[in-house]
C-alpha cells in the first residue's frame, strides 16, 4: 500500500482519538464545573455581575433580530396563507413557528455567537496573561471563581432571552400581519390563543432552550478554559465555540423535537 | 537576620514528556533573605518556581516549605499553604475587570471575614507601601508596564506572606522602574520579615539586593555564593554570565550538525 494511504488512514485515526479524548476531557470539566458550583451559590452576586454582561449585554441583538424574524415570518405566512383563504390563521402560524422552535434555535444561535465567544475569549485571555494561575495561587479556585458564576449565568440567561425574543416575534407578526396588511387583529389574537397550547408548546419550547443554555455555556467555558495560552490559541478557540455550539443547537435540537413533538 | 530555613529543597528532579528540566536540585533558603535564580532562559527557573507553589509535581525529591513537603499536601492544606506564599508573574497578572483597589482586596475578601472599612484601610496602606495609594480607583489598563508590576507587588504582600515568588520582575522596566521595584522588594522582605526569591536574568540589579545567588544551567546548579562571591568568581559559567558574553561555557549555537553539511558543500558518505 502507498504510504500516502497508510498516512492517511493514520491521521484519520489520529483525529479520531484526539476527539474523542478532548469529548472525555470536556466531560470531566463539566463535571468538576457543576461540583465546584457552590461558591456560585452561596455568593450569588457573582452570577449577578455576570449575567449582567452574559445575560442583559445580550438583550438588543436578541430583541431587533425576535422582531425581524417575527415581521419576515408574519409576511411569508400572510403571502402563503392568504391564496388559501386562512390568513386570519397567520397569528397561529407566527407564534407557533416561534415558540416550538425559531425562538429557541435561533435566540440560541444568536447567544453562542454574541456571549458564548465573550465567554471563550474572557477566560482564554486570563488564561493567557496568567490571571488564572495568579488565582490558583492565591489559594482562590479559578473553577469555582471564575467558570462556574459564568455557566450558571448563560444557563439562566438562555431561556429568558428566547422567551424574549419570542415576545418580540410575535410582535413583529403583528405589526405586518395586522397593522401594515390589515389582518383582523381579534382573529389574529384568537387564533393564536386556541392553538398554541402551554404544556406542549410553550413548556416545551422552554425546555429546548435550557437545555441549550447548557450546552452553549458549557461549550464556552470549556474551549476558554482549554485553550491554547496564546493569541491564536484564544482566537482558535473562540472561532471553536462558535461553531461547535451552533452545531450542537441544529443537532440538539431535532433530537429534542422528535421526543417531544413526535405524533402531534 | 535569622537564619531559620523556610524553603528547604532536595534532590529535585522534573521532567516535561521525556525532557528533563531539572536534575537533582538542593538549595536551602533561610527567613528573612532575598534570594536570586539566575540562569539562562529556559534553564529550569519558572519551573523552580511553579513545584515551590506546589503548580506541579516533582519527578523525585521534594520541595519543603516551613517544614512541609509540598507535593505531598493535601489540596486543602496546599491552598491553606498557599495564603501564606505570594506570588508576583512576569506582567503582573492583574485582573483586567477589577480596579486596582479591588485587585489589592481581592484575597482579604476571599480569605477574610474582614469588614469593608478594615479591608479599605489595609488595601489603601498596601498601595501607600509601593507608593501607589492615589491609583487606587485606575483600572489595570490605565497603568504602565511598572506601575501594573508595583500593584501586583501590593497584592502578593496582601496577606502578609512569608514567602513570596518574583517571576522575572525586572523584564521590560525602565532603569526608574526597575530600581522602584529592586528597592521595593528588599525594603518589604526587611519589613515584613518574610523571604523573597526571585528568577531572574538582570544581573546588576539584583546582585546590588539580593543576600544569595543560585545559577542554574541545564537544570542544575552551576554556581551559588554571596553576591560578593559571584562577581569575584573565576568559574567559566558565572564569568560569562555576570559579564554577558556572548560565548564560552554557554555557546552562541544551538545544537545542529556540521555548517558545511546544511548548506549540503559537503558529501554525505555513500
């Protein structure tokens, strides 16, 4: 066999070990992160602060693009809708889309990218310039310090900006759908409110977007924590988590739907 | 000055992957001295410095401090241990998000159950020691390469430390700064009676501080004495690095095969 071959089947191998002790390696950290929450806990004006800058800091990407998503899908619905006499269902057909699914996903697409990669490149950056070492010797635990206030701010900041960028969706449908195309706004409104149901639409959706607060913060924190100690290793890694949580979210979030709207 | 041994080290080995790093290392270091490590860059120093702050494990023998050997501690006992050691890194390391003053404070708070008045009053005579008192409310940003060094120094010395670690303090400050932070360094280690070890490469300056010198090169001890001793010593190795020339013990090349070879004039051997 070529070398070239042999070559290739070994990187091939290579990589394929190298993910999976770096999953392992993630594994353990997240793990020691949710051990090592207590200092969160009792201190909890340290998640304040930085739900602050995870959480609030988030709050006007989250709010224009819930209101344009929700404007574009209340003209796409009323184009569609209206060849088949029913544009008084496009309330419906806002909210649903947003509250099932464009909220979560996208409010969380939005999130790894605004403070996901704040978080990666913040604690990669302390890293780098031996802030975290300092803490370690100065007997303060840096997990405990510094990663878990952060987690716990992403995982409780996600699902209330989705919520709020739902809001803002269901907003901006309105305006388009009633105020600027003149659909009736009591059949808009009733519409929504009979089939958008709170147990398996809302909660539902609720849940998808804690659980990618989860992974999204917990992708962040890793990757900062992980990575290289250099200007290209902070800036790899930040370039990581941005891609690798955005995977994550698509991949979460069709196992998700297929256990909890499956047969509906 | 007495001569009470705080750091004890004895036959210290580490090694990185297969490379070794340091080779059967002793020193001992007594309450109250500023000791100096100097050595070539990347002889073993940091590294010297990260087993005495228990950061990593030596391959063989062991590093004591005040009657303890380092790896052997608990982590608990090893953070309790670590209160009473300083450290101060080559850039300072300051928390970019906190201002100067809560730098200062940051240990009393976390270790303290001090009062906010108490800790104010510690924190402003701290910054008054290193003459920084009125840059309290600046932000680590807004100082310069000296001023961010004085404010670690104020923060390592927080608790008041009986021992602290200087990484390369003297690197990249000016000849103002860098005899701020020379004076500074002996001033507090008389003051607060504690011990001082710093790795460095600035020859001048810190053999006008310090009480003794070790020389590492290739992770062992090549020389130590008195700084008196150091700058009459006729040892090849210390001559050339006291008086930085540029070659003799420590050649200018890095290890490779023969010149004519890598500019392919000679002929391999069929």
């Amino acid at each position: 066999m070529p070398k070239r071959i042999i070559a290739g089947i070994q990187r091939v191998g290579h990589s394929t070990i190298e993910g999976i002790r770096r999953l392992g390696h993630a594994t353990r950290f997240f793990l020691l992160v949710l051990l090592k929450s207590g200092t969160s806990l009792r201190r909890f004006n340290l998640v304040i602060r930085e739900l602050f800058y995870v959480g609030v800091l988030s709050l006007i990407i989250i709010v224009v693009s819930g209101l344009f998503v929700g404007m574009v899908l209340g003209l796409q619905g009323y184009e569609t809708l209206q060849k088949y006499g029913s544009e008084s269902a496009v309330g419906t057909l806002v909210a649903l889309s947003l509250v099932r699914e464009l909220g979560p996903v996208v409010a969380a697409l939005l999130f790894a990218s605004r403070a996901g990669s704040a978080i990666t490149a913040e604690i990669g950056l302390m890293k780098a310039t031996e802030q975290l070492s300092a803490m370690g010797m100065m007997a303060v635990d840096p997990v405990a310090r510094v990663v878990a206030p952060r987690f716990w701010a992403g995982v409780i900041s996600m699902p209330l900006l989705a919520a709020i960028f739902s809001v803002m969706g269901v907003f901006g449908g309105y305006l388009v759908a009633v105020v600027f195309i003149g659909v009736d706004a009591g059949s808009f409104w009733s519409q929504m409110q009979s089939n958008v149901d709170f147990r398996i639409d809302i909660l539902n959706g609720f849940i998808k977007s804690c659980f990618f607060g989860v992974a999204v913060t917990a992708i962040a924190v890793f990757e900062g924590y992980d990575s290289p100690p250099t200007a290209e290793g902070v800036s790899g890694a930040t370039t990581r988590t941005v891609v690798t949580s955005s995977l994550v979210i698509l991949g979460l979030d069709f196992i998700l739907t297929a256990f909890m709207f499956r047969g509906l | 000055m007495s001569s009470e041994t705080l750091v004890e080290i004895s036959d210290l080995n580490f090694s990185y992957n297969t490379r070794r790093i340091l080779n059967g290392v002793n020193m001992s270091m007594n309450r109250g001295q500023v000791i100096a490590i100097m050595g070539g860059s990347g002889s073993g120093k940091t590294t010297l410095l990260k087993l005495i702050g228990g950061e990593i494990t030596p391959s063989s023998g062991y590093v004591k401090v005040s009657g303890q050997v380092i790896h052997e501690l608990s982590r608990d006992a090893l953070f309790a241990m670590r209160r009473k050691m300083g450290m101060l890194f080559q850039f300072g390391a300051l928390f970019t998000d906190l201002s100067v003053f809560d730098n200062v404070a940051f240990q009393m708070r976390e270790h303290t159950n001090l009062p906010e008045s108490m800790i104010r009053d510690l924190v402003l005579m701290k910054l008054h020691a290193v003459g920084l008192r009125g840059a309290h409310h600046l932000m680590p940003a807004e100082l310069s390469g000296g001023m961010a060094r004085r404010v670690a120094l104020a923060r390592s010395i927080a608790l008041d430390p009986m021992l602290i670690m200087f990484d390369e303090p003297f690197t990249g400050l000016d000849p103002i700064s860098l005899s701020v932070i020379g004076s500074l360094i002996r001033r507090l280690t008389d003051a607060l009676e504690m011990t001082s070890v710093i790795v460095t490469h600035d020859v001048q300056e810190s053999l006008s501080i310090v009480d003794y010198v070790y020389f590492i090169a290739d992770g062992v001890i090549a020389a130590h004495g008195t700084p008196d001793d150091v700058r009459a010593s006729k040892a090849p190795f210390v001559h050339q690095f006291v008086h930085g020339e540029t070659d003799g013990p420590v050649p200018f090349h890095y290890p490779a095969q023969t010149y004519l070879k890598d500019l392919q004039l000679e002929k391999t051997v069929a």
